[in-house]
C-alpha cells in the first residue's frame, strides 16, 4: 500500500480529478494549501490598490493505493497538472505500513 501526496496549482485540480476518475481513483483527500518557492507569489490589484500575496495558492491531494497502480497514478498527476512553468508542483510517495479502519476494526487492504 502506498501514499501519494501531490501539491497542484490550484487552477489544476478539476482536470487532475477528472483524469485521476478516469483512471479509476474516485476517492481522495484535498485541501487548500499555500506556499511559496521559487516562484513567489503575484501582487494582486483590486479596486485600484496593489496587494503582494506573497503566496501562490495551492491545493495538496492525499491518495492511499494499491502498489500496482503507482506509476499510472503519478503519470497521470505529472501529465495533468503540468505547464511546464516553474511552480507547478510536487509529488511523493510514502509506504503504509498499516491501516485501520475505525467503524469495522478491519485493517490493510480491506480498510482501504
């Protein structure tokens, strides 16, 4: 079993879900994160004033899956969320030593 946490441009994620249902992955964590790097964030204008947000908004996806379906998940992940700018993301992978699922008491694979 491993854990693939992938940080986006948040202007990807809708595709990078599509593609990843696609291919099968219907179900995953996400949420709303914000970094910066290399490429700093924008200054934004709004009603006239400028504002350094000095963040680039981001989203962090969390798959748990099987070990056969790692190389599809990350191909599909780099292809989609690709802009070939600097800051278009990350991606890592972690193995899982165990899993419980809390409701049945069932652990490994069948927790999943």
């Amino acid at each position: 079993m491993k854990k693939i946490e992938a940080i986006i441009r948040a202007t990807k994620f809708e595709s990078l879900k599509e593609e990843l249902s696609k291919i099968n992955i219907n179900f995953f964590t996400y949420y709303e994160v914000r970094g910066f790097g290399i490429e700093k964030g924008k200054p934004i204008s709004y009603r006239g004033a400028v504002y350094d947000m000095g963040y680039i908004a981001r989203y962090k996806i969390e798959l748990l899956i099987d070990d056969s379906k790692v190389d599809e998940v990350m191909t599909c992940i780099a292809n989609t969320a690709r802009t070939g700018q600097v800051g278009d993301g990350k991606v890592f992978v972690y193995d899982i030593e165990k899993i419980i699922r809390i409701r049945t008491g069932e652990s490994d694979e069948k927790a999943v």
